[in-house]
C-alpha cells in the first residue's frame, strides 16, 4: 500500500469557481458557500484520494491561490516545487480561457521538471446560455499544452470530483512508472 503526497497549485483568475471548487470537492460536496470572499492568499486544502483497484492513495495539498495580479508576489512564493496543477477558467468568459496561458507560465516557471501533469477546468456550465468558450476550443488548448480537460459545474454539483480524481490518478500512475523504471535497473 503506497500514500503518496502532491503540491497542487488551482491557479486561474478571480471569480472562475476555483475556491468553490476546491471546498466542494474537500467536503464531498457537502460545503457550497454562496458568498465568498476574494481569495487574497494561498489556502491549502488537503484531501485523501484512494486510487482504484490499487489500496495505494494520494493526499492532494490543494493550494488555491488568488486571482488577482495584485497578489502575485505573495503568492508566487507558495508555489515552489508543485507536483501537478489545476488551471480553472470560467466557460462564460473567454478572457478567463485566454488567461490560462498566462496561469501555465506562471506555474511552469516554479516547477523543477518540464513535466507537470495537470488538467484544465471550464467552469460554470451551468450557464448555458452565457456561454463564451466551446467545449471543443478548450479541449483542443488542454490537448496542445499536455492537459487534460475537464467541464464543472459547482453550482450544481456536477463533475467536481472527477477532475481532482483524474490528477490523483495521474500522479499514481508517473509514479508506477519510476518504480518499473528502477526495478529495471537492478
């Protein structure tokens, strides 16, 4: 039985549903805050994921971070060495879709390995009718940057924990795969 521990940085702007999306998936659900206030500095949720079919688990240190620039300092400084990431964006804004890029820069320059898993989240598709980015358009941007792609809806409970699941996967998996890699060198 293997327990793993991961940094995960939730990075995105303000107002995406990224601290919504984090308290729901750490209380399974159970915690909707309907008003919340500005995330102004990095808070750390931790959550046991149990891999399946395995008895190996992963505790996700979720570090959900502000999305203001005017915190980027402090934040940045929570960021060193993260082990996977989670980009959120709002489905309704494509300015928020089109700040990924900037959020995966900022992240990749803390992270000592070129290889990062991650996903990326478009939130909020509970607002059909606002709705801004194609499913297709941010499935092909997550494709081309290495990520897996993800739509939630926090409001409405939908697919909150699939995302957070799939990079607690992820990471089991790379690990298996340094295991087998050094099983082969002896």
């Amino acid at each position: 039985m293997v327990k793993l521990s991961a940094k995960c940085i939730v990075a995105g702007d303000a107002t995406v549903g990224k601290s919504t999306l984090v308290q729901l998936f750490k209380t399974d659900g159970s915690f909707f805050q309907k008003n919340y206030n500005m995330t102004t500095v990095v808070e750390v949720s931790m959550k046991t994921v149990v891999i399946p079919d395995t008895g190996d688990s992963v505790e996700l240190f979720l570090c959900d971070s502000p999305g203001k620039d005017i915190f980027y300092e402090a934040t940045v400084k929570m960021w060193d060495q993260p082990n996977t990431l989670c980009l959120v964006f709002d489905v309704t804004s494509e300015t928020s879709f089109s700040n990924c890029a900037k959020w995966l820069q900022r992240v990749k320059s803390k992270c000592p390995s070129p290889q990062l898993p991650g996903i990326l989240v478009g939130n909020k598709t509970d607002l059909v009718g606002l709705r801004a980015v194609e499913e297709t358009q941010a499935q092909d941007w997550a494709a081309s940057h290495g990520l897996e792609y993800f739509e939630t809806s926090a409001k409405e409970l939908k697919n909150i924990d699939q995302p957070f699941h799939a990079l607690a996967e992820n990471l089991h998996h790379l690990y298996q795969e340094k295991v087998e890699i050094f099983k082969s060198l002896m």
